[in-house]
C-alpha cells in the first residue's frame, strides 16, 4: 500500500482534519501522481455534507487534481516520469456499455466510479480524493495537461470546465450563435470563457450587479440582471442555448421564455432541492427543449483542455494552502471567491 495524507471530513458537520490513509499499490495498469493542485468544487461540500446522500467517513473530497507522474506499472506506455497529468471526476468504469465504448463514461450502464465517495473496483476501499499528497489511477483515466497552462488555473477545467465544454460540443455551438450563462461562479465563468472562445455571442444571467464587470472581462457580450423584469423581457426569444451552472432552486420560466425557436435551458447546477416546475407555454410556443448534462467523457475532456492549450485558458483562480480549507468552505458558502478555490498540495506529498 501507499502512504498518503490527505484533508478528510469526519462527519457530516465538523471542519475537514489531517488524516494519513494508504492509496492501492501500484497494479500493472496505474499511474501514481504527485498531486500539486486541487480545486475545491461546490459539489465537495454538498457531498461531505451529506447532502447528495449518505457517504462513508472518514472522506476525503477533491476531484479537479492536477500533478505529476510518479511511477507507473508495467503495461503502461505514453507516459513518462514527470509529465504534468489531470484527473477529473471519474477514475473507472465498465468500459463495455454502449456510452462507455462512446467515450461517455459518466453515462456508464454499469455505473461510473467517482473520484471520491465511491467505491474503488480494484479493492472494493471507498475512493479517495484530490486533497492528498499522491492518488493512484488507472492509465485511462489520467489526462495530458498541455503545456504553458498555469497547472493551477487548470485544476478547475477537470470539473468546471469540461461540465460546461460538454454542453457547448454536444449542442454543437459555433460562432455566431448566442448563448446564455446562468451563474457566474465557478461552472459559469468557465462557460463565458468557452462559449466565447468558440465565437458565440454570450449574455451573463446574474442577481449581482457588481459581477457586471468582471461577466464582460471574461468574454460576455451582455449582462441581464434576472431579478430585473424588463430586462428579462427585453432578451425574449433571443439566444441558442442556455447553460444553468446555479445550484439553487430557481424559476426555470423566465429563462425558458429568453430561448429562440428550437432553444434549449441545460441544467447543469446540482440543486439539492427541485426548481419550480415550468409551465407548458414556455415550451409549446416555440418548441423550445429543457435538458442536463453531466460531466464529459474522458476523450472530450482531453479535447477540452487541448482547446484550452491552444486558446490560453485556464480558470482564474485562488490558491490557499492546505489549512486554509475550511475558511475557504466557508467562503464558498458566501459566494467570496472568484472563482475557484485550488489547494497547493505539495505540503502534503
């Protein structure tokens, strides 16, 4: 087994802790890595909380990880000793469904592994994840960091950015169309940044005046304050595509109704609560569509941050040090941060 210390939660309710655990030993197809970076996603807290169901303590979170490789086994090839690597939400699946053969592993029939709170196929431990000093992954579940990225600005694209590059590829957006951000947190500045990148036209939906600037700074053409009626009224029959990163219940209607004929809300927020449902003449009047989405695929993921190699994005962020994570929780919970917390995890190799 393999030593390792990590942040854990305890219990649903108390601050995260220290706690030394044993990753698997090396099989013949895994890659071991050093973790220097790890976002903290909303969805850590929801899930350490208990929040999205029960899971088994001590856990430890974290699933935007960024490091570099350590050791492989045998059967591994492509890799080398030192290469900068990514591990996003999943580190396993069945591999022989029909989404898994399709690149669509969090779709698996079978169940996708998690990164943390699931349970680790080869030795049936629950996972363990990103806020360690090292992780052990199978070989195809480990990710190419393209060089000239700040590895730090990177750890959130494993989350934040492929759960809103999915939704942007699978929809097909191009340059030209209009897309809507709803949200500018974590999921949503990484949506501004792509959706911009691809040349569509974005509108920010946001209730913060003061994120006006910062919506344009990152690439948004408009900014709607969606508490403000008329302005809402203005932007009717308008855009694409909207991509919902709020994880609050919310009024789907008003957004429903700002979508052009054939457009459709993708609802990518995890609310632990159900939104208000909608009513039907915000869909039959203009045929309009109300979706999900998950995260991507690994093959999309990897297309994802190539994309972001080659247009110089990376998320912005703020790094803290391993003690600073239940200050930066609690942070979270005020929406303080702009717009990623990541962890510097080279104290704890």
């Amino acid at each position: 087994m393999i030593p390792t210390r990590g942040l854990a939660a305890f219990d649903a309710t108390g601050p995260l802790g220290p706690w030394e655990f044993t990753r698997r030993p090396l099989g013949p197809r895994d890659i071991q890595i050093a973790i220097d970076w790890c976002g903290i996603c909303h969805s850590d807290l929801h899930t350490v909380r208990g929040e999205w169901g029960a899971i088994q303590y001590p856990q430890v979170p974290g699933h935007e990880i960024v490091g570099r490789v350590v050791a492989m086994g045998g059967e591994v090839t492509g890799f080398a000793a030192g290469d900068r690597v990514g591990v996003g939400c999943l580190v396993d699946s069945c591999r022989v469904c029909d989404p898994c053969r399709r690149g669509l592993e969090p779709y698996c029939e079978g169940g996708s592994t998690d990164t943390y709170g699931a349970v680790e196929q080869q030795t049936g431990r629950p996972t363990q994840g990103g806020y360690a000093g090292t992780i052990v992954v199978d070989r195809d579940f480990v990710l190419r960091v393209p060089p000239g990225l700040d590895p730090a600005g990177v750890a959130p694209l494993l989350c934040a950015g492929i759960t809103t590059w999915s939704p942007l590829r699978h929809w097909q957006v191009t340059a030209g169309q209009r897309v809507g951000i709803v949200g500018l947190g974590g999921l949503g500045h990484m949506g501004v940044k792509l959706a911009a990148a691809l040349g569509a036209e974005v509108t920010v939906f946001t209730r913060s005046p003061h994120k006006t600037d910062d919506a344009r700074r990152l690439g948004a053409q408009d900014v709607i304050l969606s508490e403000d009626r008329q302005a809402m009224r203005a932007v009717r029959s308008r855009l694409d595509l909207i991509l919902d990163t709020v994880s609050d219940p919310h009024a789907l209607d008003p957004l429903l109704q700002t979508l052009r004929l054939d457009g459709t809300l993708v609802l990518l927020g995890g609310s632990p609560q159900p939104h208000p449902s909608p009513g039907v003449f915000s869909f039959i009047t203009k045929r309009r569509s109300l979706a999900g989405s998950l995260i991507g695929g690994l093959p999309e993921t990897q297309e994802m941050l190539d994309f972001c190699g080659a247009h110089g994005l990376t998320a912005d962020v703020e790094v803290i040090a391993p003690d600073g994570v239940n200050a930066a929780y609690d942070r979270m919970l005020r929406a303080d941060v702009r717009y990623r917390f990541v962890i510097d995890c080279a104290s704890l190799q």
